[in-house]
C-alpha cells in the first residue's frame, strides 16, 4: 500500500490509491462507493417506511368498511326499493316451516328453513324474486 500526499504535502496513512479512486483503508470499497452504498440503504429504508405505512393505512381502512353494503370486490348490491319501481315477490315456503338462516352472495340469495327435522335450501336470485332452486334435505326414515 502506498501512501497518499494530500494537497497540503502531508501524507494520509488511511487511505490508498487504485485506478485513481481513494480505497478506504481496511476495506475494498473507495469513497464513491460507499456514499452510493449509504444512498441506496437510506432510499431503501425510506421505501420499508413507505409500505408499512401503505400495510397500515389498507388494514385501517378494511377494517373500518366492514359493516358496509358492498360485497364482491366492492359493488353495491342493495338498492332502494321504492313506489311503481318495486319488484316485490312471494315466495311460498310450507306452512310452520321456520326460517333458519339467509346467505346473499352477488345476486343469489340462500334461504334455509326447517319444518319438522326437515330442511330445505331455497335459492333466490335477489334482483328478480324468482325461485331458482328448492333442494329439501329429510332425514332417512
């Protein structure tokens, strides 16, 4: 290793010459490279900052959209429903028939009801009213 002079004459044990870049004594890397190793580590902490903070902010606002009325990806399924624009429907279900549970998915609606250990599934298409589907489930005698 040789030493440097500076411009004042004076010689600078720490620092070497190669290719005409100063190495860092001790090190392989020459001043250039390791201020442009110190951007790259302050630009990438800069981004971890900026994404946590972008992983933060979506949980905070799905958390605070849950109770909405909006599924599938975000589209609004319920409508007003009012006067001459009404599209009001029947649909029959067996006399004491209760009903158990209701399921909405897109414009399907899944009714459950139970009458007498018997159970039946109907699936409604919540836009029309009409019954799509009626699937009884009894129990095997």
């Amino acid at each position: 290793m040789a030493a440097n002079t500076d411009q004042a004459g004076t010689a600078d044990t720490n620092d070497t010459i190669e290719n005409g870049e100063v190495v860092i004594e001790g090190t392989v890397f020459t001043e250039r490279q390791v201020k442009l190793l110190k951007y790259v580590v302050i630009g990438l902490g800069v981004l971890m900052v900026v994404g946590l903070a972008v992983i933060i902010g979506t949980v905070i606002y799905r958390a605070s959209n849950m109770g909405s009325d909006k599924a599938d990806g975000g589209q609004v399924i319920s409508q007003t429903i009012s006067g001459a624009n009404a599209n009001l429907s029947n649909i029959e279900i067996i006399k004491g028939s209760k009903v158990i549970s209701t399921s909405l998915n897109g414009s399907r609606l899944a009714v459950t009801t139970e009458n007498k250990g018997s159970y039946s599934i109907l699936v409604i298409d919540a836009r029309t009213g009409k019954l799509l589907s009626r699937t009884t489930l009894a129990p095997k005698p």
